[in-house]
C-alpha cells in the first residue's frame, strides 16, 4: 500500500498513466453521439472538456454527423481555463467559426432565455473538483435549472471526482445561506461526481428536469485519480494538480481570511502563511497534531501575485504522505485554531464570507470563543456521516 500511495505522488507530478476509465465524452463518442443526432445542441465546457486522446468536445461535437453544435457556454476562468479566479468572463466565438462562447461568469451566471432559444439540448462536460465552493457546480446547477424551465434535455458527460468519492468531509451547507460559492446543501467535500450531483440538485430541488448522465466507465469511488489513467487538465490557473485539487478541500477556507493560500507561488494550496506568522512554530504545533497523511515544514514565500504580492511570508508547506489517508477540513481547522491563540490580533478571518466556505454561521461563535479543535471537528464529522448516509441513493458508482 505504501508503494502504491508513493506512485501516486510520483505519477501526479509526471502524469503517467497506470489504469483505463472512460469519461462520459469517451463513452458517448463511442456511440457515435447517436442520442445527439437530429438535434440543435449547447455545450457547457472548457479547457479539461477533452476525450482521452485530448480532442475537445467542441471539435468531436462540431465534426458529429447529424449534431449541430449551436453555443457554447463558459464558466469562470473561461473557456480557457486560464483567466483568474474572480474575474469577469466575456463573450466571444470558437475559433475559426461562428459559434458563439457565452459567458456564464459575465453579465449572467445563468444561460437566457435568448441564449437557450432554439436548442434541444444542453450538454455539460468539464472536470469539477469535489468541492463545494468550486464554482464549476454552481454553474451546473444554474444551468439545469434552465434547462428545465425551457424544457431543454439536460445530459451530464460524467467524469471522476479528482480527490475521490469515498471520502467525505466537512458540515452540510446551512439552508439558509446561498451564494454562488455556497450553492448546494452538501459537505465541504461531497465524493460526489458531477453526474451524481445534479441528480442530488434535479430531486432535491423538485426540478423535474428532464436529465440524463453519461456514466463514466471503469471508475470506482476509491480511486486516485492517477489509478483512472486520465491526463489530468488543469481546470483553473491554480489548480494545477490532484495534489492541489485535493488540499484545495481544506486549505481553500483560509482564502477568507488574511492567511495566503500561496497563489503567485509555484504550488499554491500546499502551502498557506502570512508576514506576520510564526510559520516555524505552527508548523512544530502541527506536527505535534500527528494528522494521518501528512507531516508540515515551515517555509518563506514570496507571492507574485494574489494577497501579500512582493511580500516575504513566513508559511508553512502541506507535505502529502499518503493521500488516502488525509484529512484536508482537519488541517484547516487545527491550522486556523493554532494560528488564532499563536497571534489573535492578527489574524482576521472575514465573517461575512466564512459561512459560505464553512457551511455554518455558527462557525464564528465557536471559533470566536477559543473553542479547541477537536470539538469543533467534532461537529463537521457528524455532519459528514449524515450526508454520507443521504447520499446513497443517487450514487451511480460503487
């Protein structure tokens, strides 16, 4: 076991592949898009939207005999993948033709009416990564949901979940906060595939859409992502690998706060800090945690972009052991209760947004008041192990 999880960490960075799984774009393809034929199609996507030989979904359904590829639709980052996070998208054409690239991250969040007019279907195809506040599923479930006011089918090229679907962790999103980054009532990390999730949003939204799921074949729920034998594609400029996609989990929530995540530097999410932190000893603190799966180093950085840009941070480095075994949302917690008593004037976590990266609002009272980790962690495992529970149903995967 210990050499496979060490080839784990070795083929993420080299992206060799050990085993075969067929995205839902690879199955479909294999039909020859026969379900597709006769009809007007949008495609939600981008750059990671590929078959396993690397074409484009765009240029598979564009070459389909009896597909019309209509529209395109783009979420954050772009079609690209490579505009940073929170930027507007625009609108512009693929390349070469006259399809447009709507914007779903532009003046709507939702495809219009006048983007729908005339289509069949909507097709969604891009790699989520198994976080709640990745905005990737927000941008589906807006879409099914006008889909299904239109009437539109609604097909889910389905793909694996990068860091698994065995695990699940965090607290369920309180009802009563919706945003965004805070769409869905689901853990922090939900094990979910995409395909499963908008069953989840389709039933638990009464959105009686009219969906269907490409399953994806050969994938199982305890999966690496290196055991599918799929290149990974980066799906924002800061996700770059598992590895990052995986740690993004927990070290994500630090990005409301005035800690850095270590974007501008060559790994962001494996490594967080600040000017003003001890990095040398929360890292000690840390390792005195003895948390499965990873061990900590304290480390300076220098962002060249992002919070702190040019400015030297005192930080610490997430080094993985075992990716099976760790606990991303335990990490932040422990992290962010020992940065907290380590310099309480400052460090500032931003209320208003926390909520929606924590999935509680009761998170700053207990957090607030000194409260230790263990109790806090506590609550967000009994609420993992409830989803875990409710879940069942729509899972499409073993």
């Amino acid at each position: 076991m210990k050499t496979f999880w060490l080839s784990f960490l070795l083929l993420t960075c080299f992206g060799n592949a050990i085993a075969g799984v067929r995205t839902g774009l690879d199955v479909l393809q294999s039909e020859g898009f026969a379900s597709l034929r006769g009809k007007r199609v949008g495609l939600i996507t981008n750059n990671t939207g590929v078959n396993s030989d690397g074409v484009h979904a765009v240029e598979l359904l564009k070459n389909a005999e009896g597909v019309t590829l209509a529209a395109i639709f783009s979420p954050e980052h772009g079609f690209s993948g490579q505009i940073e996070h929170g930027r507007r998208v625009s609108d512009t054409s693929y390349t070469g033709t006259q399809i447009p690239i709507y914007s779903l991250y532009g003046d709507t969040k939702r495809p219009t009416a006048d983007m729908l007019k005339g289509l069949d279907a909507l097709v969604f195809d891009m790699q989520d990564i198994g976080t709640r506040f990745y905005t990737y599923i927000t941008t589906m479930g807006y879409a099914l949901e006008e889909a299904a006011k239109a009437g539109i089918e609604f097909i889910v090229l389905d793909r694996p979940n990068p860091i698994g679907g065995a695990v699940v962790e965090g607290e369920m999103l309180d009802g009563s906060i919706r945003h965004f980054t805070a769409y869905y009532s689901i853990p922090t990390r939900h094990g979910l595939t995409v395909g499963e999730l908008a069953r989840w949003h389709n039933e638990k939204a009464a959105l009686n859409a009219r969906l269907r799921v490409v399953p994806v074949n050969g994938w199982k729920r305890d999966m690496g992502w290196v055991q599918t034998g799929l290149k990974f594609v980066p799906p924002s400029p800061n996700i770059r690998t598992p590895l990052a996609a995986l740690l993004y989990s927990g070290i994500g929530v630090f990005e409301s706060t005035n800690i850095s995540v270590g974007r501008g530097t060559p790994s962001p999410f494996e490594i967080f800090g600040a000017p003003w932190m001890d990095g040398k000893q929360i890292a000690k603190q840390l390792n005195k945690k003895h948390l499965p799966g990873v061990r900590f180093k304290a480390e300076r950085f220098v962002p060249q972009k992002d919070r702190y840009v040019n400015e030297d941070c005192s930080g610490v480095r997430v080094i993985v052991t075992n990716p099976e075994k760790i606990r991303p949302t335990d990490i932040v917690v422990h992290a962010a209760c020992l940065i907290r008593d380590r310099h309480p004037a400052e460090f500032k976590p931003r209320w208003e947004e926390m909520p929606r990266m924590v999935g509680t609002r009761e998170f700053e009272a207990l957090f607030s008041s000194g409260t230790s980790a263990e109790p806090i962690l506590e609550r967000l495992h009994a609420s993992a192990r409830e989803f875990h529970r409710l879940r069942e149903t729509f899972l499409l995967y073993q």
